[in-house]
C-alpha cells in the first residue's frame, strides 16, 4: 500500500509541475514569437523600402533655399514622409545642419510637395524646399542627406553658386 501512495504523489507532483511550468512558459514563448514577427515584419519593409535623391540644386528665386527631388524605389510606402531626417552640410564636414520639419515651411525648417498624401508611395517623387541658416548660405560645396523613418540612407553633394 506504500507503493500505491508514493506513485499517487509522485503522479499528483508531476501534473502539477507539468502545470506550473506551461503556465509559466507560455506567456514567455508567446511573446518571444510576436517579438521575432514583429522583427521579421520590420525586417521586410526596410528591405523593400529605397530612396534616391535625384536633383539637389538651389531655389530659382530666393537664394537662401534649396529643392530636392527625392524619389522612392523601394517596394513599399515611405510613412509619414514628415518623419524623415534631413541634413545639409559643407562639404569640408565644418557646418553642419539638421532642420526641423514644418507643414508651412519657414525660416531653417523644410517642407515637401505635394503635401498630401502624406506618404510617398513606390514610383513617386516628392519636391523637399530646405531654408538654409546664414551661415550655409555663403558656402558653395554641400552634402544633403535624407534618413527615412526606418533609416534608409541617401546622400547627394551639390554646389551652389
């Protein structure tokens, strides 16, 4: 009758640590499985998101600004297009300048148009107008960058006379 007793806990103490350990793994394992599909998701989009600048050159009527022609040819939509990172500097590295974004353009932010829609679809191309400080204005050798949200890169050197 021993025998009977110590397998009967012994069945009672694995049952309840085969319990214990999936109530306890099972929110460990799913949460490890959304954060891989979350990662493969991201993965996917900055694979098939692409940008490339095509034109950079100063503003025909006002010479403290600059027009850039940036067009997506990745695969995917680049959203929101006013997340992105923009950055002109000389092209000796000596001034560098990141403006802020701003829907109505102004002094040293940029803009983009057309402004809606508010991504930049594959195959589409936008216009960016940069208004430049003072002290870029006088260089004539510059870099501009441009970093979409999810970090794609590409840079343009231009000169201004």
């Amino acid at each position: 009758m021993d025998k009977v007793i110590v397998t009967a806990l012994l069945v009672v103490a694995g049952v309840t640590a085969a319990g214990v350990a999936v109530a306890t793994l099972t929110p460990v394992m799913t949460k490890s499985s959304s954060a891989v599909v979350d990662k493969a998701k991201d993965t996917s989009e900055k694979i098939g998101t692409d940008v490339k600048i095509i034109m950079v050159h100063p503003n025909a009527t006002d010479n403290d600004k600059i027009q850039a022609f940036v067009k997506n040819v990745g695969s995917v939509n680049i959203v929101p297009i006013s997340e992105s990172n923009l950055y002109v500097e000389n092209a000796d590295g000596s001034t560098f300048y990141a403006p802020p974004y701003n829907v109505a353009g102004g002094d040293n932010t940029w803009q983009f148009t057309p402004a809606t829609p508010l991504y930049l679809g594959p195959g589409e191309t936008i216009t960016i107008e940069v208004d430049l400080p003072a002290d870029l204005i006088a260089t004539n050798s510059y870099v501009f960058t441009y970093i979409t949200p999810n970090a794609i890169t590409d840079i343009f050197p231009f000169g201004k006379k």
